[in-house]
C-alpha cells in the first residue's frame, strides 16, 4: 500500500509542473480536495457513522497542516527540478522518525538509527552538487516535509482509536472549507484542459491518502517512512518523459545509497 502511494504521489508531481503557470497554487488545493471529496464521497456514504468520530476538531488540524504542506509541495514542484523536490522531500523520515520515538514510545534501534542515516546521506549526495547554488524553492520542499512529518505522527495516533475510512473522510471535509477560503482570494476559473488535470490529480490524491492511512494503521511509522524514498526513481522517469529533465550522476548515486538504506532498515526490522 505505501509503495503504491509512492508512485501516486510522483504523479501528483508532474500534475502540478503541467499546471504551473496557469493556476495558482491556492486553486489547484482546493480542487485537489475538492474533485478527491466527489471520488469518494460514495464509499463515504456507504461506511456511514462519520460522526462516531472520537475526534473533532484535530480533523480540522490535521486537514489544515495536509493543506499546508500540499500547498508548500506545489510551489516547489512549480519553480524547481522534481527529482531535487523529491530529494529534499526525503529529509521527512528524519523529522518522523525522531518524532516516533519521542511521541509515540517507538524504539530508536541502532539499526533504524543507521538506515536514516545512510538514507540522509544520499539526499545530501543529490542536493549538494550542482545547479548553479541553492534553490530558494527547495525551502518550500523542505517545509512540505517537516509538514508531513508531523501529520503522519498524528495520523498514527489517531488510527488507533478510530476507523481508516473515517479518517480518510474527515480530512477531505474539513480540507475542502479551508482550502476554498484561500482559493477565494486569488480565484481565476481554470479552463477545461486545466480542469482535467485538476480532477486526475483530486482522484489520484485521495486514493494515494487513503493507502497511507491504511497502510499506517498496519505498521509502525518508522518502519513505512523509508518507502517513501521510492518516489525518486519513479519521479526522475516521469520527468525525463515529460519535461525532459535528466537526473546527474549525483541522484543516482544518492539514490543508490538511499535504496540500500532501505533494504537495511527492512531486514533490521525483519530480524527484530
């Protein structure tokens, strides 16, 4: 499940790159929410009882913090390279895996302790060399990490004691309000072409949610974070294929390190 949602996610990328230009970054939110409320708002009405919710208003946090960081992801999906995004994007396991141990009692193994590292090590191996200096747009990547991070800890503790589907439902409802009252403030009406696009990325978005939040609630956080390093190579396909950007020896070597730090943490977890 979370290496599907990997691969919905680049995805998600190349979407906003297409966009780019055309639709504000506060438009293309509040139809991501918006067309990914309409897909599944049958399943919604089927699984019934969304108000046997134990949660109130932390759906209405965590919907505001997914909005951010979505928002953060699109202005840095617009204006940098997308394998660099993904790059910086990796520094999220980091934040999440300190905040797991910290917040949630998981344990800080010197295995899983070695495999983030290895796995911080290969992003700074893509960033470091490079493009003429630093981006300022990775700033908004690096925000749309630490973002992240903290809304899959919070994640993790509510799916404890609430449903997966109820989870999932709720944070499209309360991120559908939010995300208009932004989208109100710098509103153009997209065009059909641009609507298409926006209604592929609502239904890819809602599907890559609903997996994460399953997939959260069937292991531990430390453990499905790495998967997420999977979205470089399937990001760097993309963007050769449509934007024509070719990833330098250094992603790949990062990569390279990355994806070996996966298959360690993997294994450590497997013997424990």
């Amino acid at each position: 499940m979370m290496v599907a949602a990997t691969v919905l996610g680049a995805c998600d990328g190349v979407i906003v790159r297409l966009l780019a230009g055309g639709v504000h970054p506060f438009i293309i939110g509040f139809f991501r929410a918006a067309f990914g409320l309409i897909f599944l708002l049958p399943w919604i009405v089927k699984s019934g009882d969304l108000m046997g919710s134990p949660y109130r208003w932390l759906h209405v946090l965590r919907a505001g913090l997914k909005l951010a960081s979505l928002l953060a992801l699109f202005v840095a999906f617009a204006n940098a390279p997308l394998s660099d995004v993904t790059a910086i994007s990796f520094s999220t396991p980091i934040f999440l895996l300190i905040g797991a141990c910290l917040l949630l009692g998981e344990r800080m193994t010197p295995a899983r302790a070695m495999s983030v590292g290895v796995g911080f090590l290969g992003m700074l191996i893509i960033i470091r060399p490079g493009a003429g200096g630093f981006d300022p747009a990775l700033l908004f990547a690096l925000a749309g990490a630490v973002l992240t991070a903290a809304i899959q800890l919070i994640l993790k503790g509510m799916s404890g004691h609430d449903r997966p589907d109820r989870l999932v439902a709720w944070n499209l409802i309360a991120m559908v309000p939010l995300a208009l009252l932004l989208a109100l403030t710098v509103w153009k009406t997209p065009t059909s072409g641009q609507l298409m696009l926006l209604a592929l990325q609502g239904v890819l978005g809602a599907a890559s949610q609903g997996l994460i939040t399953r997939a959260f609630s069937m292991a531990d956080a430390s453990f499905l974070a790495p998967l997420d390093f999977l979205r470089l190579p399937v990001i760097a396909l993309l963007a050769f294929a449509f934007f024509h950007e070719v990833a330098g020896v250094s992603t790949w070597i990062g990569a390279a390190v990355i994806i070996a730090a996966i298959v360690t943490g993997t294994m450590a977890r497997g013997r424990t």
